[in-house]
C-alpha cells in the first residue's frame, strides 16, 4: 500500500529565472532529484511483468524524454509544500500512461522511429505493441488503486480515457482539413491539456494544497498543456529539423489538422484548398516549402503564436491562487520558456 501522507525533506527555493533566455533544465532544477526517482521508480516497474513480456515493457518505458508531465507533478508539488512517496509515486503512473499512448500513437501513424531509435511496432510489430500498450495502460491504473483513497485511481481512469476518447476522435478526423476551431481546442485538451492538468493535480493534492488550491493548479496545467500542443503543431511546420530533433511535416502528411492549417483554411480561397487537399493526398516532403508559402502569406504563424499566448497568459492567471513563492515563480517560468520557443520559430 503507498504511504499517502510521507512527506519529504522541504526543498530549498528554486534559483531565480530570467524572462529570456531560461533553460528548461534551469526550470527544473528544483525537481532534479525528484525526476531521478520518478525515472529509477519507471524502470523497476518492469519486474512487474512476466518475464516474456518484460522485454517489451522495458524497451517501452526506456523512452523518456524530458519527463514534462513527471516535472510537472513535483513542481505543482513544490507550491504545496514539497513532494514526497505519493507524489513520486502519482508521477510515475503519469509517465507510464504517457508511454503507452506514445506506443499506440506510433502504431496508428505508422512511425518507424521515435527519439532516435526504432519504435516497439517497428520493432516487434503491430500486435505486441498494441497489447504492450495495453499492459502499461493496465499497471498504472493498478498502482492508482493501491492508493488509500480512491481519488487518485478516479482522476488517473477519467484522465486516461479522456486521453484515449481523443485518440479515437483525431483518428475518425484524420483527412479533415476544415475541422472547426472549437474541435479543434476540445482535441487537443483531451490528448495533451488532459496529462498536464492531471500531473498538476496530482502533484498539488498530494502535497497537501486545498481544494481551491488543486483546481487552480488543474487549470494551470490544462492551460499550459494546451499551449505545448499548440507550439508542437507550430513545430512541425515552421521548425528546424536539426533543432526539432523530428522530420518536419509529419501532421499534414498523416492528415491532421493543426492551427495553422485551420488559420489558412479559414482565409485561403477554395482554389488554395483544394490544392492543400490535393498535397496532402500525394505528399511528398519537397511540398512543405510551398506549404510553409501559402502559410506565411496569411500570417499563420503569428495567428497561432497569439492564441498560444492567449493560453500562457491563462495558465499564469491560474497561478494568482497559490500562495507567491519561489518555487510559484518556478512554474511561471515554464510559461514564459515555452513563449521563448514558440518565439523562435519561423526565424531564420
């Protein structure tokens, strides 16, 4: 059973941030020694697999990347007190749904690599990915039910079906170009917003914050999350590769609508939209500069550089219920570094 109410050594502030120039490793530097035990408690996690399957798992769960989600959790954490077991805990069980959507994503867009090395389909095909997904799906909501009370396996079972129902919804959706804005925003705060939000809830809760103080730091992290996905659809199509760390044109490729796709549908003639159309149907990646043309002819970039601000400016307004502290200025921060980015792109 985890121990609900183990808290830990109180952190010392977190340094101060600039408004330029801030490294993500600065934001998290509060949290460093949080991570390292969210990621030591990820890896232990595979003993509790048969060992057929373990091979599977262990490959699956070796795919962190910057653990935003996790970060997230213990720095929600910080503003409550500082973390402690159920904390770590809750992180890892964030973490390991975000893996295994990662492992149903690659399946459904047929990717053949994922942050440098092959992914688990590619690997070992459809079918064990598929259920290697459903595995990890299944041993987070097991660790949520250990918990003394049954709040945090509620929170973790709505969040990731809201994760899936997003899924299943942008799959039903892919190839529509002129999907409305509002279902737009509704998609991308189920697949994205939904995980962020949780991590803060959780990290919040856990460390003691009130109820006021818990749904505060909710909508910071629904409105944070939105924002990432907003400058992740952005990436894919203003971004440099060498920077991005992915190829580029991914999303329209597969059919997906992003904010700048809707921004051009909305302003672009009917000649330009059937020629996106018709791109999209034989794309090939030497169409993307044409692509990115017609995009900086209607200023879609800076159209979604604002409503990813509108977001940030949001996600900082949800912070004036937390109590003013370093470690409050922390997650401000995190707005202002993904402004930074998002800042970035489209600049030669």
């Amino acid at each position: 059973m985890i121990a609900a109410g183990t808290q830990a050594t109180p952190l010392p502030d977190a340094p101060t941030t600039q408004n330029t120039g801030v490294e993500l490793t600065e934001i998290f530097l509060s949290v460093a020694p949080f991570l390292d035990g969210v990621q030591r408690q990820v890896a232990e996690q595979v003993a509790a697999f048969d060992p057929e399957i373990a091979p599977y798992a262990e490959y699956a769960l070796s795919r962190q990347g910057k653990q935003l989600r996790a970060a997230l959790t213990g720095l929600a954490a910080n503003c409550a007190g500082g973390w402690n077991d159920s904390v770590t805990r809750a992180a890892v069980i964030i973490e390991m749904v975000h893996l295994a959507t990662l492992v149903h994503d690659d399946i459904m867009d047929e990717a053949e690599v994922r942050r440098g090395r092959p992914t688990l389909a590619s690997k070992w095909g459809n079918s064990v990915a598929v259920l290697t997904g459903d595995c990890l799906f299944a041993h987070s909501l097991k660790l949520a039910s250990e918990f003394p009370t049954t709040n945090v396996c509620r929170a973790v079972s709505t969040s990731t079906r809201n994760v899936c129902s997003g899924e299943i919804i942008q799959n039903n959706r892919k190839g529509d170009l002129q999907l409305a804005e509002e279902q737009y925003f509704e998609l991308i705060r189920m697949k994205t917003g939904e995980l962020f939000a949780l991590a803060c809830e959780l990290g919040g809760s856990l460390a003691g914050a009130d109820a006021e103080e818990t749904q505060a730091l909710r909508r910071y992290g629904m409105a944070l999350g939105t924002a990432y996905q907003i400058y992740d659809d952005c990436l894919d199509l203003f971004g440099a590769e060498e920077t991005a760390g992915k190829s580029l044109g991914t999303d329209i490729a597969g059919g997906k609508a992003t904010l700048p796709i809707l921004f051009l549908q909305q302003q672009a003639g009917p000649e330009t939209t059937t020629k996106l159309e018709q791109m999209v149907e034989y794309w090939d990646e030497n169409q993307l500069n044409i692509l990115r043309g017609w995009l900086s002819e209607f200023s879609t970039l800076e159209q979604s550089q604002a409503r990813l601000e509108r977001y940030l400016a949001e996600a900082r307004e949800a912070l004036e219920v937390i109590e003013a502290s370093a470690h409050r200025d922390v997650l401000t921060a995190l707005t202002r570094f993904l402004a930074q980015q998002s800042a970035k792109l489209g600049v030669s």
